[in-house]
C-alpha cells in the first residue's frame, strides 16, 4: 500500500485515491497501474508513471530534464537565428529581402499552427517515439500499423540527414574562419569532411559519460546563446550600412528568373525553412523530462516563441546590413553570413569574432541533435521497427542512455558526410530530404488527429489542450505543410543542370518504394505498432 508521505514525494494530488494505483485493479476492464517503483532511480513522478504504464512502456532512461534544461536545450538544437544565417542564402536569390521577410512571416505563421498540434498530442502522449507513435495512436484502426511504420522511417531519416548536414554547416563555419585569417586559402572539399568528422566525434562525450551533466551544461549554453544574439546583433545595427526601410521591406527579387516574385518567394523560404525544423525534437526526450505531459508541451511553445521572433529578427537585420550585391556575396569563397559580418565590421578580427560565435553555438546545437536523433532512433528500435532492432535499442543497466543507438548515430553522419566528396550535389539533397522527410511526418500524424476529431473518436487526455480551436490549429497546420512540402522539392533555379538538380523527391519517394514492400516482407510481421500495445487505464487518474 503506498502511504500519503511516498505519495507526496512522487508527485501524486493528495486527493487521489491511493488504493486506486495498486495492482489489484482500479476499475473493472481497466488495466491497474503497478506499485510506484524505480523514482529514485528513474526520477519518475506519479504522472510520468501513469503515462508510461498506459502506453505500455518500460522505463529505462533516467529523467534529468526540467522546464529550464530542456527548454534550453530545444532552443539550442533547433538554433534558430545561427541557422537562419547560412541558410538565407536561399532568400538571396529567390524572392530577395522582401519575400524573405514575409515569406519568413509566413513560415512562422505555419510552423507555430504545427508546433501548438504537436503540443497537444505530446501532453496526450509524452514518449520518445514522438510522431510514429501519434500516428499508431490516432490513425484509423485498418492503416495505424502501416502508417506508423512509414512516419517511424521518416523520423529517423529526417533527423539522422539533419544531424549531417548541421555538422557540415559548422565545417563550412570553420573553413570561413580560415579564409578570413589567410586570404590565399582555397576551401577543398576533404578538408570540410575532415572537419565534419571531428565535429561528430567532439559530441561523444557529452552524449555518454557526461549526459547526467548535460541538463546542467544546457543552463550555461543558454547564457551564451542570449549573449551571443545580442552580441552579433548590437555589432551590425550600429557597425554595417543600413539599407533603406522601404527598400528592405518592399523590394522583391526574382534573381532566378522564375517570373513570379510569389513563387521565387515560397522557393526562398523553403530553402531556408532549415532554421524552423525541430518541433519535435524535446518530444524525443520526453522519457528523461520529470512531469512530461505538463512540461514538455509548455516547453515546445515557449521554444518556438522564442525561437521564431529571433529568427525573424535575425535576417530582417541580414537583409538590410548585407551592403554587397547578391552576385557578390554568393561568390566570395565563403559562406555569404561570413562575407557580412566582413563588410559591417570592416575587420578581418571582428568578422572572425562574430564567425567563431556561430560555430561554437552550432557545435552546441549538435551535441543536442545527436541526442534527439538517437532517442528517435532507439525509440523506433525498441518497437522492432529497423533492422538490428535489439541491438539498437539496448540500454546497458546501469548507463541509463541507449548507447548503441548513440554510436550507431555518430558512425551515420560519419560516413554520410563522404557523399560530398563524390557529389556536392547529392550532399546538399541530405539537406532537402532532412526537410521533407519531417515536415511529411509532421502532416501525417496531424491529419490522422483530424481524422480523429471529425470520426468522433476517443482522445487520450491531455494536461495541455487547444480547446475549441484544436481543429482549425490541426487543419491550417495541415494546409501550410502541404504548401511547403511541394516548394521543398523545387530547384533553386527554373532550369537547372543535373548538378544543381533538386534530387530530394527522387530520394524521398525512392525511400516510400522501399519501404512499402519491406513492410509487407518483415515489417508487419515484426513491427510492434505502439496502438497496439496501449492500455486502457481510468481518466479518474488524470
């Protein structure tokens, strides 16, 4: 019999009915929640274990993250306003600083609808799995199983793509720094997968032996993350020439020849749509977040507020201190963020400065993408969704963390990073495809909550709820993903060659090809739909 003390000490209302949460059954045809074990270990409160046991999961990650931690921690992976910076270079070219602007307005008016959707259903419920689980949840009973498994590949696909080319971005960082102190160097494309590897090697540590630490580690690079956007920001307002407000604002450029200022402005946007990817990434942490059906939900928003308006902010302030011409910046021998911080401070010292900054808020990103994107990984293993399931999602006892899923992660990025030497080409379709892939996720699991509200459907209860506006949120949500997803997959210009190509929607529906007939070969045999595995436990407990 737990006792009011152990009650309050695991989070547990006074209020509840004590004798309601031991195994000997709480209401006929329900499954009774267990005795609460393993909170000292596992940290777990009394809604955490309630969720996990109605999910049917077993708890084998320590949770270390609160509010504070894992909201600097999302804001910091999703890096927002650093991203923002090498991937304005779209913007550049298709739409100009007008349609960058306002295209990006329009982004965020999308991405929050998709934020405060996902919000919900993480409150409903809060695992590692993240969008494939939702999916197996809400989506029609006859096509749960399948939909589900496709979601789970693209999850893994899309953050695993996301994690090597963020990495690749800080090596292009890197190199930037150099070509600032030495003008004579010449960028070479091994010496930038020399320094990708290196990047995903330095996340080891933190990802392993220093994890417990990483919630603690995450308060100070949240400082840094603050001080350093005001940093660079105060440097270009005051030092950069300032182009006029009407001509920033009102200017559109169809650099590209697309003969529509709309379309080169979708184009622009998607390219750069980079910075606003993420949504889910504290979702996958969910099972190391102490009260997660409160908190996280909480925390997406408060990430994606914060988030989204220094983003904004950031390439308004791109846009109008930029000073060359877009011919000029796209062929410096840099990236062209680094060609402007050259031009507002007018020092190679002071361009070098704010160019370190970047990449030291990159590499922070990185060490946190390498933990989302392995609890994707474990979490989809650990439903025999991939190949070498049980070993991808063991969890060695006493570690707490899914090592194997961890180097297998690192190992990926490592050798992906190696197309670029073949085919610059082909690396910047990883790019592209970490887009697609997620923001297809992203579609899917809403319309199946859609689905879900108009059939009437029963909804698991939710500690964060949209109330009456849930269906219009989902089904605008929905709508500006379509959009989005059709302008990921147009090249950057009307009429390109094989080499500036946008391969993505051939990889992307290369990997839908495949994926339906393995499905039908092992996994539907093999696969272990989350739905399948829910229990029924009594709302009175909510």
């Amino acid at each position: 019999m737990a006792t009011q003390s152990h009650a309050r000490q695991e989070g547990i209302p006074e209020e509840t009915d004590l004798d309601a949460i031991q195994p000997v059954g709480i209401l006929e045809g329900l499954d009774p929640l267990p005795p609460i074990i393993g909170s000292t270990r596992f940290k777990n409160t009394y809604h955490d274990n309630r969720d996990m046991h109605r999910m049917n999961k077993k708890q084998e990650l320590r949770r270390n993250f609160r509010f504070l931690s894992i909201f600097g921690y999302s804001l910091i992976l999703v890096n927002g306003w650093v991203l923002a910076l090498p991937g304005a270079s779209s913007i550049l070219t298709n739409g100009g600083s007008a349609g960058g602007i306002w295209g990006y307005v329009i982004v965020i008016f999308g991405m929050s609808l998709t934020t405060l959707s996902m919000a919900e259903m993480a409150s409903m419920a809060p695992c590692a799995g993240g969008q494939y689980h939702w999916v197996s949840e809400f989506a029609p009973k006859h096509c749960q199983k399948f939909l589900s498994y496709l979601t789970g590949w693209l999850c893994v696909l899309g953050w695993q793509m996301a994690l090597c080319s963020t990495a690749y971005s800080g090596a292009l960082a890197v190199q930037g720094i150099i070509s600032l102190e030495v003008p004579t160097y010449v960028r070479q494309l091994w010496q930038g997968v020399l320094l990708t590897i290196a990047i995903v090697l330095s996340t080891l540590a933190f990802n392993t032996v220093l994890l417990r630490k990483l919630p603690s580690f995450e308060g100070a690079m949240f400082v840094i993350y603050v001080f350093a956007y005001i940093a660079v920001l105060t440097v270009l307002w005051v030092m950069g020439d300032r182009a006029p407000a009407r001509a920033t604002f009102t200017e559109f450029t169809d650099y590209s020849g697309w003969g529509s200022d709309g379309v080169a402005m979708w184009i622009g946007t998607s390219g750069a749509s980079g910075a606003f990817l993420g949504s889910d990434s504290a979702a996958h942490l969910a099972e190391e977040l102490q009260d997660a059906a409160w908190v996280l939900p909480r925390s997406m928003v408060a990430t994606a507020v914060f988030n989204y308006v220094s983003c904004l902010v950031m390439v308004i302030t791109y846009l109008t201190v930029r000073g060359e011409t877009t011919h000029e910046l796209l062929n410096a021998g840099h990236p062209a963020y680094v060609e402007i911080f050259m031009n507002a401070t007018q020092s190679r010292g002071g361009a070098t400065t704010l160019t370190t900054i970047v990449f030291i808020l990159l590499l922070f990103g990185i060490i946190n993408m390498v933990t989302t994107t392995s609890r994707q990984l474990y979490a989809f293993a650990r439903d025999r969704g991939l190949p070498f399931s049980a070993f991808l999602s063991h969890v060695r006892p006493g570690w707490d963390i899914p090592l194997n899923a961890v180097t297998v992660t690192l190992v990926f990025s490592i050798l992906s990073i190696f197309i670029v030497l073949g085919s610059p080409a082909a690396f910047r379709t990883l790019g592209t495809l970490c887009q697609s892939a997620l923001f297809t996720s992203y579609m899917i699991v809403i319309g199946c909550m859609i689905h879900r509200r108009i059939t009437g459907g029963e909804l698991p209860p939710t500690r964060f709820s949209l109330g009456k506006a849930s269906l219009a949120v989902n089904v605008m949500s929905v709508g500006y993903l379509a959009v989005q997803i059709v302008f990921i997959f147009f090249p950057s210009t009307p009429h390109p060659t094989a080499a500036y190509s946008n391969w993505a929607v051939v990889v992307f529906a290369g990997t839908v090809i495949i994926a339906i007939p393995w499905y039908h070969y092992r996994g539907r045999k093999e696969y272990r739909a989350p739905a399948d595995n829910i229990r029924r436990v009594s709302r009175d407990l909510w």
